[in-house]
C-alpha cells in the first residue's frame, strides 16, 4: 500500500518557529529521529518568538499593582498592555472585561460561578469537558449531538423556546471541536440565542489558535481559551466579555487584588469593597509571564498574516484527508461531514487495531506524538463510534489489548509549527503500520500502552 507525497504549496506560508523543532528522540527500533509534535490539540509547542519576549523580561520581574520599585512598575504595565493585547485580538467591545485565568476550564468555572440565580444552561454533548461540567450550580440542559450546523441551530431554538420558567438562560459552545476539527456555527447559535433573551459563551480553546476570533462580529457574550494551545507556556487562560454578570457576581477567589479596601466592623466582623473591574476575579499574584506570553502570541500571529497561516492549516488538512482516505481500513470521525471546515484536529479509527497500541507504534517506531483516547470529550467520541453510553473506555487509558478493538479513537492534530515532513511521515507511518504491522511487540503498563523492550514482532 502506498501514499501519495504531494507537496504542500511553499508559497502559501512557511511554518513558525517553535521550540522543540530540533528534538531527537529514540526508536524502539534502533536509532533516533526528530520529535513530530502532532498533539497539537491538547498543547501547542510554544512560539519561539514567545519564549524568546519572556526571556527577554525575565530580569525584569517584578511583583503586579503592588509595588513602588521600577521592575514593579515595568511589570505592572506590561501585565495591563498584555490585557489590551489580548482584547485587541479578540475584537472586544469598548466595555467588554479580559479576564485572565489559568486556563479554558478554569475561565468556564469562573463563568460559572458568576450566572445569576435561577440561570438555565444549555450544552450540547459535544462539548469537551471543560465547558460540559462547570455548571453544578444550574439547571442544565444537555443537547444532543447535532449532525448538521442548521440542525445545531434548530435544536438550540426549540431547546430555548421550551424552557420554563423563562428566565436567565447560557448557552455554552465550541467553536471548533477538540475532536473532529468540524468548525460550528458559531455567528448563527449567538443570533438564535439572544433572539431567545439567552446569552451565549464560546468555548474558542481549539479556534482561537488556528482561525481569527472577533467577540463583536461573532456577537458572543464570552470567550474563553488558553494560552497552551495558543503557542504559549502552560498555566495561562483568558475570560473576556461582558462585565455585568462578573461585577455581579462575588469574586471567583477572595484574597488581595480583588479588594479595594478592608476594614474591621465594631462587631469584630469584616467589610470588604471588592473591585469592580478584572481585578475582583483575579485575587492573588497574578501569573505575569503567563499573561506575557499570551499577548506575546496573540501579537506572533497577527504579524505572520492570520489569514496565511490559516491557509497553510487549511493545506496541510487537505493533505492529511487525503492520504488517510487512501488506506481503507481508517475511518475518519466526523459530526457534519466530509465537505463541513475544519481546523487542523483530525480523529479516526484504525480496522483491526486498538487504538492506544496504534498511536504507540506511531510513537515508539517513527518518532510521532498523537494522542489516543476520548480526549475529554467522552459523550462525542461514543456517539461518533456508535458505542452505548455504558461501554468501557477513559480518556488516554487503553482497555483493551493489543491488537483488540478499543471503543477510544486516534488524534492528529497540528498548526502554525508544523513542517510538512511531520505530515508525510505521519501518512508513511500510517500506511507503513496497516499494511505490514508494529515491528515490535507492545503491552499494557499503568494504563499505557507502551513497546515490550527487547521483543520484536515476527513480520
């Protein structure tokens, strides 16, 4: 069996820069090759250009809104410009707050913790966890997977006209699945929303690194993402959009920076004023070099041309279909179908192979980094395999043995920094393992699937 190696065209846009670009690892089989990141889905490399504006500030460090000294000063202008960074890059509207969090799951609790009372939620089951499970205080309705962008719309419609009592209401939603890469509808859900007095919250974690995001013209409410998935170090995330909810709302952690003043009562109780403005949910020493390197990236892509690195993206994912289509035995999952856009996250199941012992031979025998599992993102993944609700199977755990059907799928997924001979030797590897089999024989070890050492296969 063999692949096709067309090239990608090299006048669309040259790949950025990213640390680990040069990283050797070993092969089970003898020698070592350079690490194909293309995990991209659950964390991007970094930028180098961000690496290198944090480096560039680490001498300068200094303590945020707390301090006289110079590197005090210096920092808490860099944090603030940061904010305006990111609200730049997002479209905001003139009284839209950025917020900045730990992450996606975090900036959704947040959300969470700040919906008046009474407020209905409504969640497709599509949703990766972090925007599934933060609403433990609200009555939440749980929308089924829709198989077209119309149905989505259609569903959110009905679901919204029939709620009771008709009060406050979220609606919460990907802009582009963790899963499939299927873009959703994202202008459209926010129209039939607030046409039914709903607000709305975009879960951007896998949109926001691969395709411009503009609060205003989507017309959301909120935006959340984080900044490992957009070219930036672990620890960071941002919550930007309307400020009435949040400044309603008791402050996500109680603590310094979020009170303006304390002071004793005669009946030895305490009086806190809290801000009013992205402080009161940002208590404590803010993560100043997370935030950096956030505005860092969000600057990075806007300079390379959003709209040429999307281009590439859009090629390399072209490619991938292409050459995953040639091996029959793949089967590539997918909620709106073939012609539905995506980004670049792509998942599928291999005939006659467990998943996690696939996505370990591509590990261990070629050098590349997938991810295998449900991807936090259980519901989807059971729908798109047809399985029951009780069947067995977790996140990145394999419970099958090698070679056994597994009810978990593959991911591949990639960006800004992937060269195109990650791509190829992905399909090689692809083709290479269905058509000859694992050169080497695999087992089940804490959860992980993971090469016998010294036990080839017989091939």
């Amino acid at each position: 069996m063999s692949v096709s190696t067309a090239a990608i065209d090299p006048s669309v846009c040259a790949p950025l820069p990213v640390l680990g670009q040069d990283v050797t690892v070993p092969l089970v089989t003898g020698g070592e090759v350079t690490y194909a990141a293309l995990d991209y889905a659950a964390s991007a490399p970094a930028l180098q250009r961000v690496w290198d504006d944090v480096a560039a500030y680490a001498p300068y460090y200094g303590s945020v809104h707390r301090g006289a000294g110079y590197l005090s000063q210096l920092s808490t202008d860099l944090f603030e410009n940061s904010r305006r960074t990111v609200a730049e890059f997002l479209g905001c509207r003139a009284d839209d707050q950025v917020v900045f969090t730990r992450s996606t799951t975090d900036s959704l609790n947040l959300l969470a913790a700040a919906i008046p009372a009474g407020c209905q939620v409504f969640v497709f089951e599509t949703e990766h966890h972090a925007s599934l499970l933060p609403w433990r205080d609200a009555q939440v309705t749980y929308l089924n997977a829709p198989r077209t962008p119309a149905q989505a719309v259609e569903t959110l419609e009905r679901a919204l006209a029939d709620r009771d009592p008709y009060g406050p209401a979220l609606v919460c939603v990907t802009g582009a699945s963790n899963v499939t890469g299927e873009l959703w509808p994202v202008k459209e859900l926010a129209a039939a929303a607030h046409a039914h007095g709903a607000r709305i919250v975009l879960d951007a974690a896998q949109l926001a690194p691969h395709h411009p995001v503009d609060i205003a013209e989507l017309d959301v409410d909120w935006v959340a993402f984080s900044g490992h998935k957009l070219y930036a170090p672990f620890g960071s995330g941002v919550l930007a959009g309307r400020s009435d909810w949040l400044l309603a709302a008791e402050p996500y952690l109680a603590g310094g920076g979020a009170s303006r003043k304390v002071a004793r009562r005669a009946d030895g109780g305490v009086d806190v004023d809290w801000h009013t403005t992205a402080a009161r949910h940002e208590a404590g020493s803010p993560n100043v070099i997370g935030v950096y390197s956030i505005a860092s990236a969000c600057k990075a892509l806007t300079d390379a041309g959003f709209d040429n690195l999307v281009a590439r993206e859009q090629e390399l994912v072209s490619r991938v279909r292409e050459g995953l289509a040639e091996v029959p035995e793949v089967q590539v999952l997918s909620l709106f179908g073939d012609d539905a856009p995506r980004v670049g996250v792509i998942s599928f199941v291999v005939r006659g192979w467990n998943s996690s012992h696939f996505a370990a031979a591509l590990s261990a025998e070629y050098g590349i980094g997938v991810r295998d599992g449900l991807f936090c993102a259980h519901p989807l993944v059971r729908t798109l395999l047809g399985s029951d609700p009780q069947d067995p199977g977790e996140c990145g755990a394999p419970e099958a043995e090698p070679g056994e059907r597994s009810l978990n799928a593959i991911r591949v997924s990639f960006g800004a920094g992937t060269p195109d001979e990650h791509i190829e030797r992905f399909l090689r590897a692809v083709s290479e393992l269905v058509s000859e089999g694992a050169q080497w024989k695999y087992r089940t070890e804490d959860g992980r699937c993971v090469p016998d050492r010294g036990t080839a296969a017989q091939v």
